[in-house]
C-alpha cells in the first residue's frame, strides 16, 4: 500500500507536534537522523546517474547543461527530442539540487 503525500505530511505534523510537548526519545531522532541520511544518499545516487546522461548531450552538442537550459527555456533552439529529454534531465536534476540542499540545511 502506498502512502500518500497527505498521509506523510500529518504524520510530519505528528512528530513534531509530540517534539514540541518534549515527547521525543533518543530512537526517535536516531530513526529521523537515519531517514535523512538514507534520503540523501538516494539523492545523490539519483544526481550521479542524472550527471551521467547530461554530460552525454554536453559531449554530443558541445553546450554546458546550464547553457543548454537557458537557450531551450528562451526558445533559442528547437523542440528536437534530445532536446526535450535533455531539458527534463537538467530540470529532474535541478530539483535534486534543490531537495538535497534541503536536507543538508
């Protein structure tokens, strides 16, 4: 059975409501110190994999991703289908950044 965002958000809300009353134990922050890492790890093997096929069109099309983002986002260049999977990649790519600076902070 999947949970669903709504479901992780309550119990999120569970946790640190219990937090703030002080009704917290040394298990607990183990588990959620664990989660974060385990979290972060996925992440960065996602990013890694990600790095993997940008750096195939920056080597095809001789254009940093970043570059190439910019250029597609303004219209500069066409709709041609690596150019369309090369945007999702940096954009899944950018949202790891993102998810990932979250759970260093």
């Amino acid at each position: 059975m999947m949970t669903t965002q709504a479901e992780i958000i309550n119990q999120l809300k569970t946790l640190e409501a219990l937090s703030q009353q002080g009704g917290y134990s040394d298990i607990l922050a183990l588990s959620l110190r664990k989660i974060i890492i385990q979290e972060k790890n996925n992440i960065q093997v996602q990013i890694q994999e990600l790095e993997t096929d940008l750096q195939a069109f920056e080597q095809q099309y001789q254009l940093l991703s970043e570059d190439f983002y910019h250029q597609f986002q303004t219209g500069q260049l066409g709709d041609d289908v690596d150019f369309v999977e090369w945007s999702s990649f940096y954009q899944m790519w950018l949202d790891l950044q993102k998810r990932l600076t979250l759970l260093q902070s």
